[in-house]
C-alpha cells in the first residue's frame, strides 16, 4: 500500500513523523513486481544517509522513496507475528527501536499514531475497531478485511512512522551491504580478531523472520507471508547477498558508498552490471540518449543503447567508480576511458564539446594501462574555465561495449541506474 503524497510532520512529542497527507489517495500494488529497483534505491537512500549529506537531502530521498513505495510498516514488523491484535499484549524480539519484550497494545498503537487516534477498543484478546465517515478508508479497510486487522490498520491514512526509525532502518541496510563488501574484500588483511568484530557487527543487524504456512495449490505450496514492507526489502536484499544462484558478488567492483565520490557500481551476478549515482533522487536533470564519441570526444543526440545520464558535477574532480584498468585517456584530458575485470567498458566524459579546450582547465591523473582502485582520482577539472569557453560542465557516463551486452537502459527512477545486462 501506497499513497501519493507524504510529509514529515512533529508530533505533540516533539518528535517527527513520516505519514500520508490528509488529502493523500491510497494505491494498492506489488511491491515484489518492483522488487530489484526496490532494494536498489532503499540502499541508496542507506548509503547517502551514512554520507552524513545533509538533513535537507536525507529527508528528500527518504520521502522520495516513501513516494514510491510506500511506509515500511514497522508497526507489523517489529512484534513477533502481525496478528497481535488477537492476544492481550504485543510481544516484541529484540529491535533497534522498542526496548521492551512486551508492552500494551494501546500504547504499542499509540507510537504509530501521534495525531489521530483509532476509533478502536481492546478488553483482553477481544478487539473492536470501528471506521467512519472517510467512504476511501472504509473501502480500503473493507478490500483488507481478511488481513490481520494490524496489518489493515496501518494501512490507514492516519497511520505514521517515527522518522528517525525510518532513517535507521535505510542505515542498516546500507551498513550491512558495507560491512559485507568490506570483510570479503579485505578478509586476507585483516586478521581474526578484525573478522570477529565484521561478524558481530552483521549479527546485530540482523532481520525479521517471515512468517508462512502451506497452501494446497496444483501442488503443496510454501506461502511466505510478507506482513510488511520492511520485511520485503529485507528478504529480497538477504536473497542479492547470499543466493548464489542468483547473484555472485564481485567484490572488487562492488558499491562501496561510503566513499564520497559521484559514480559508484553494483556489481549483481553475472547478468547485471549496475551504475548509479550517489546524488539525492530528484536533485539532478536526466538528459537521455546523448552519445560522447570516442574519437572525436563530442556529445550528439543519439539513440544509442549504452546512454547514460549527464548529471551537473557536484565536486572538481572524477573518480574511478570501480577497480579496473585506465583503456584510453585523451590528450586534451577531459575523458577517460576504463575496463572492469567483469568485461565492463565505461567512458566518462567532462563537458560537452569540451574537447575544443585543448585540455585548458583539465589535469588527468592516469595513463594508459594504469591499474585503479575504487575512488582514485582520475581527472580534476576547473568549472569556471568550462563555463568560461562557453561549454556545458554535465558528466556523460557511457558503457563503450554495449554490443556484448543484450540490453542497457536506464532504471531505479528516483537513482540514476544505468543496467548492462548479459
């Protein structure tokens, strides 16, 4: 469930809330449909928040996927099954927000809902919840009538979820698939003391169980009870780390967003190659199907199928957005070319038409052959002077091999993900 408009808004508690707007119109999707690009962007959305970017931006792309997606519902997904409504308490395991084990199924609602109270009595295991005078709500809560009343509860436009929670939770799925990356990629370095402490630091952001039970279909069937959002994200995210059927980390091109640079990759299997931008959703224009050519270095409206966006740069300078080797570098210095180990071929390109500079304003920082790491400087470049010639400052990021992939396209709205698939 989905609405198409949410705010952050302060409780009499003198805390902040994420919650749908008053006139906000309910949504009813498939999250599991969406489920790849859903991961994609909560980690982006984790990873930028770890950046330490400011408030202003973490709350823009917190509320952007919100938008997108929908609230969590960490009201179902942090007691022990989603029907507590149907016991005398509500029993909790332990979580990164509620210290206690147990607590009363008044005051355990009244944390979801800060400014309109439910119409909703309790005696014992005993429940009554009355829905009045709203004909959306009343429909939506008629179309769930069969879901555990908590679950349709928080689908309610009244429902609303602390915002630091939200914000931790984007964090621990960030620190998760950094801690990942970084303990495989420098397991022979560190020594067993060091392995320990990655080990307990993944253990204590550990997830939520799903619940399930089997359905007899055309055969016995197992049916996993996604109760929330938060649970969706989770699982899906645990199947991209662990499944190697489906995935096979590269670690040494993996998204490390902890590294304050423009341009990370994500690295997912053999059959996706991932790169995105680490600006916050929405705070950058798209300009699709432009072309840099190679040869001559400048930007021509194409549709060719490895374009990529041509985000304004925030910094001066262009870092290698993975471990690979330098291909080509130009000798006006505004692009350099690099290749992955994984076959992956990326241009990236300063400006457009800026080869007219002659390499005024621009010092590469590689030759060709140069092995690079992960955030090495590759080109520093001076705005002022771009602008000054009259030239467009937006970076192109271009895959030069698209013909060995099947098909290379923009996704992830909201992220900037330029997908290369096998």
């Amino acid at each position: 469930m989905r609405y198409d408009r949410y705010e952050i808004k302060m409780g009499t508690d003198g805390k902040r809330y994420t919650t749908p707007e008053n006139t906000a119109k309910p949504d009813v999707y498939n999250p599991l449909k969406e489920s790849s690009e859903m991961v994609l962007e909560a980690l982006n959305v984790g990873i930028l928040t770890m950046n330490r970017s400011s408030e202003d931006a973490a709350e823009k792309a917190i509320l952007a996927f919100v938008t997108h997606y929908g609230l969590l519902d960490l009201m179902t997904a942090l007691p022990t099954m989603p029907s507590f409504m149907d016991y005398k308490a509500v029993y909790l395991p332990k979580n990164h927000f509620i210290r206690e084990e147990a607590m009363e199924t008044e005051d355990y609602l009244a944390l979801f809902y800060p400014f309109d109270k439910l119409d909703m009595v309790k005696r014992g295991v005993e429940s009554n919840w009355n829905v009045a005078g709203d004909r959306t709500m009343i429909a939506l809560t008629m179309t769930f009538t069969d879901e555990p009343m908590a679950k349709n509860m928080n689908f309610q436009r009244e429902y609303a979820e602390p915002y630091d929670w939200v914000a931790q939770q984007f964090k621990n799925w960030a620190f998760t698939l950094t801690a990942s990356i970084l303990y495989y990629n420098d397991y022979d370095s560190i020594d067993e003391d060091t392995r320990n402490l990655y080990r307990k630091a993944m253990a204590a952001f550990g997830g939520i169980a799903p619940s399930y039970h089997i359905e007899l279909l055309d055969k016995p069937t197992i049916y996993w009870d996604f109760h929330s959002l938060l649970l969706g994200i989770q699982m899906m995210f645990s199947f991209m780390l662990v499944d190697d059927a489906k995935q096979n980390f590269n670690l040494d091109i993996a998204v490390i967003g902890l590294i304050k640079q423009n341009f990370s990759c994500f690295v997912w299997g053999k059959r996706h190659v991932l790169i995105h931008s680490l600006y916050p959703p929405g705070s950058l224009p798209l300009l699709y199907r432009h072309y840099t050519d190679s040869c001559t270095g400048r930007c021509e409206t194409r549709n060719w199928p490895g374009c990529g966006s041509l985000p304004s740069p925030a910094g001066k300078q262009v870092c290698a957005p993975f471990n690979g080797t330098i291909v080509q570098c130009t000798d006006t210095m505004h692009a350099v070319g690099l290749s992955s180990k994984d076959g992956l071929e990326v241009l990236i390109h300063v400006g457009v038409d800026t080869v007219d500079m002659a390499g005024k304003g621009f010092r590469c920082h590689v030759k060709e052959g140069q092995k690079v790491c992960l955030g090495d400087p590759l080109i520093t470049y001076d705005l002022d002077e771009i602008q000054a010639a009259g030239h467009s400052n937006a970076i192109a990021v271009v895959v030069t091999n698209s013909d060995k992939f099947s098909g290379v396209a923009e996704v992830a709205s909201g992220i900037k993900v330029l997908q290369a698939t096998r």
